[in-house]
C-alpha cells in the first residue's frame, strides 16, 4: 500500500472511571480474547499497510506487553514493521506528548525515514472493521488534502462525546463542531484520516512553531474552510468505547451472531496475540447461555449474556447475568453478579451479591486476596 500508519493510542479520561486506573484505552480487554488497539492493527495488516507506529503514553505497562511482537499482525518483516513509541527526554524536548499533534511531531523521525506518499492516523480506541485502500482511493478521486472517515451514531449513544461534521453533497467538510453542548448533526468523526506524507510534515512543523498540539482543533477545525477536507462515510459497525457505558454496551454487542461473524470471518479476522491457555472447561451441572466464554476458564454456575475473559473461575451456584467478567478473575461460590464489570485480577469473596443498573453498570474492584503472601 502507499501509506503508512500511525496509531494514536496514548489517551485516557475519566470516563472510563476505573478501568482505565491501570491501562490505556487503547489496552482495554475486548470480545474475551482481544485489546482494543486489535481493530486497527488488523484493519492495518489487512489493508497491507507495512510500516506502522503506535503512539503510547499513559500507563503504558498493559500495552506495551501486548505489543511486544509484531508477528501477531504479521508486521514481522525485513520492510516495515511494528514500532511502539513513547514520550522521550532529548536535549532539545522534555515535554510529554501535549496533544495529537505534539505527539506525532516528536516522532517526526517516523515520518521522515518513510518514503510512502500518504499517512493513515488512527485511534486506538476505535472497535471497526476498514479496508484502507478504499478510503485511500475516495482520498486521491477527490484530490483531498485530508479525508476523515464518519458515520452516523448510534441512537444510544451520547452525540456530545463525539466531533459533529457537517458535509455538503460532493461529501466536502464545510462544518465541525467538537463535542458541542447541542447536537447539529449525528454524523460524527471516527478518528481516522489520511494526509499526504509531506503535507502532514509541514503542518507539525508549522503548528509546533506557534505552540499548536491538537488535531482537531489545530489543523481540521483551524483548515476547514482552507484545505480541501473531505468525509467518507463508514456504514458498517463502529464503535468508541471511551466511556465505560459505550465498553460495555460494545462488548454485550458481540453476542450478537451477526456481529461476531462480520469481524471474525476467516479471511480477514482480527488478530491479536495469542496465549497459550487451555479451552475453557465447563464443569457438570454449569449452565451457559448466549455467552462469551475464553481460554483458561473454569465455570461451575450459570452464565447468561455475558462475556468471561481469560483465566476466570466461576464458582459453583454463582448467578452471572449481563456482566463482565475481565481476566483472571476469581468468584466464589455462591455469587450475585448481574449488569456489573468485574475488573481483571479481582477476588470476589463467596455468598457474594453486586447488581448494576442497566443503565449505568457497576465496576467492581477488590482486592486479589489470591496473591498476598
């Protein structure tokens, strides 16, 4: 392909109240075996894009073990591959990443050692599936100097969260709100674009220059009326899960067969680093119903719409309905869950009851009692 990739996947905010106390977003457990930041790795790979970035600052511990080898989105390669960066002292910078912008042009290098002529910027919080190439193709047909992908949101979902576009028939950006208190539209901006190679360059280097550091607000709000900014509209699913609200409306959706089906075909499934764990084992007596359950699990009770990740024990008579149940989570017998996140690590104490709203589900975090010597 003629571009390479960038990943912005350094972001956090309180919103995801305490999932995101020890991860990025971009590291959020998802499906029961996947991260976030698996979409648009895969979607990368699968529009053979070869040399990508990501672009990491907050707690970074979670992702970069995930990221660790780049073989798992086939980025191990003699060309190209998988480069993970973070904020660095130097003695000309000892600034952190200050927003979008500063964080792509302190990694400017990345850019310059690159010889394709167009660039993909992705979030890394972003659940979809998205050939590349095909934005990549409207880009040049329109002689863009940017082009964001959109979609209209979701009835559920909060439209003051999310940058409103507002385009004219030929598909041309000819208004932006950024999370406005009122809502114009219910198209809104996903988070990926692509630029020219160059024209990105000269923009980083003209924005550092007059202490700009937003993409959004510096450079496609700031050009809208300037540079030919152009919105293809993404009409299968998409998702941001940046709130916990929308992380756990996200992965209830993919107990729906035609969801999982869209993004787990064979040919191109998402991708993510795999672990050597047993099939999960289901004992007599258990009872599981439109569930999620992965690898290295052990169920004794009963699971109703839920997803289980990794490594959990469920417990013998526990009841979980409607829940979350993260890695290597330990729930004993005789246990309530329903309409909850159970955070990964977590020791949940028999003859236990915790119920959510629907609307507004619980998190539970307490202490792994498991591993205290």
């Amino acid at each position: 392909m003629k571009a390479i990739g960038i990943i912005l996947a350094g972001g956090n905010n309180k919103r995801m109240k305490e999932l995101t106390a020890r991860r990025a977003i971009a590291a959020m457990p998802m499906c029961g075996t996947y991260r976030a930041i698996d979409f648009a790795l895969t979607n990368m790979a699968n529009s053979n894009v070869q040399r990508v970035a990501v672009l990491t600052q907050y707690n970074t511990k979670s992702l970069d073990e995930h990221l660790s080898s780049s073989k798992w989105w086939d980025f191990g390669r003699k060309q190209g591959g998988l480069f993970v960066y973070h904020p660095t002292i130097t003695p000309e910078n000892a600034n952190w990443y200050r927003g979008t912008l500063d964080a792509m042009y302190q990694n400017m290098h990345f850019l310059k050692e690159s010889h394709e002529p167009y660039v993909i910027i992705a979030s890394g919080d972003g659940v979809y599936k998205l050939d590349y190439n095909v934005v990549l193709d409207y880009h040049i047909q329109n002689r863009a100097d940017i082009t964001m992908v959109t979609t209209t949101l979701q009835d559920w979902e909060d439209s003051s969260r999310f940058g409103q576009v507002i385009t004219d028939e030929d598909g041309r950006v000819r208004g932006f709100e950024e999370k406005p208190m009122e809502e114009a539209t219910r198209e809104v901006n996903c988070g990926i674009y692509i630029i020219r190679r160059r024209l990105l360059m000269e923009l980083l280097e003209a924005s550092n220059q007059e202490d700009r550091y937003d993409f959004i607000r510096d450079v496609i709000i700031r050009f809208k009326d300037v540079r030919r900014i152009y919105s293809y509209h993404l009409d299968s699913y998409w998702s941001n899960i940046s709130s916990a609200k929308s992380y756990f409306k996200t992965n209830m959706d993919f107990l729906n067969r035609d969801i999982r089906n869209f993004f787990f075909k064979a040919d191109d499934a998402l991708m993510t680093k795999m672990n050597d764990f047993p099939p999960a084992k289901y004992n007599p007596g258990c009872h599981v119903r439109n569930s999620l359950v992965s690898s290295g699990s052990i169920i004794n009770g009963t699971v109703e719409n839920s997803v289980v990740f990794k490594k959990s024990f469920i417990g013998s008579n526990c009841v979980i309905k409607n829940s979350i149940i993260l890695n290597d989570v330990y729930i004993g017998d005789n246990t309530y869950i329903e309409n909850c996140i159970v955070e990964s690590h977590n020791t949940i104490y028999a003859n236990s009851s915790y119920v959510g709203d629907p609307e507004d589900v619980s998190i539970i975090v307490e202490k792994n009692s498991r591993y205290i010597i």
